[in-house]
C-alpha cells in the first residue's frame, strides 16, 4: 500500500492508508516505525489489510527482509511476523 492515499483502494477505504514509514539504524538495533491514518477513528486498521515491508540490505534490489503486519478487529491482538533470508524473490 502507498503512502497519504496515493493508491485507488487506499482511498477507497482509509483504514488501508499509511500515512508514513520511518527506519532508522540506533546503537542496538533497527528501529522501525509506520504510521496510519489518524482520521480513521477507533477502528484505524483494517480487519482483513496485510502490510508487507520487504527491505533490501546488500544493495542488490532483491528484498532480504519481510515484515508482515495484520490487525484483526477492534481491540484484538496485532500479529507482526518476520523473515529473515528469504533467497530470490518468488515470481
């Protein structure tokens, strides 16, 4: 998904809009930190999106990295899964 509304289904539905993405290198690790829609309300997130940031760390432009982010509904628990070493991308 794009940023500030820019894809057609974001707009369609804000709860899909990120709003910004900040990495940042620290003395202990990665920090990594996305932002959502604020004006969504309590029900921010969508029960059904699946975020997945795919990074790059040997400056090849093949992702190394994948973080895959869902939310259920309202007040349910966040699922936040990682991997690590994901060989050539699947086409």
């Amino acid at each position: 998904m794009s940023r500030h509304l820019d894809s057609p289904l974001a707009r369609q539905d804000p709860r899909l809009d990120i709003s910004d993405v900040y990495l940042s290198r620290g003395t202990g690790g990665t920090t990594f930190v996305i932002n959502v829609n604020p004006l969504s309300g309590a029900g921010a997130c969508h029960p059904e999106g699946v975020y997945e940031f795919k990074m790059d760390t040997e400056g090849d432009a093949v992702e190394d990295i994948m973080f895959r982010v869902t939310f259920g509904e309202h007040g349910a628990p966040r699922t936040v899964g990682g991997l690590g070493g994901l060989g050539p991308p699947k086409r």
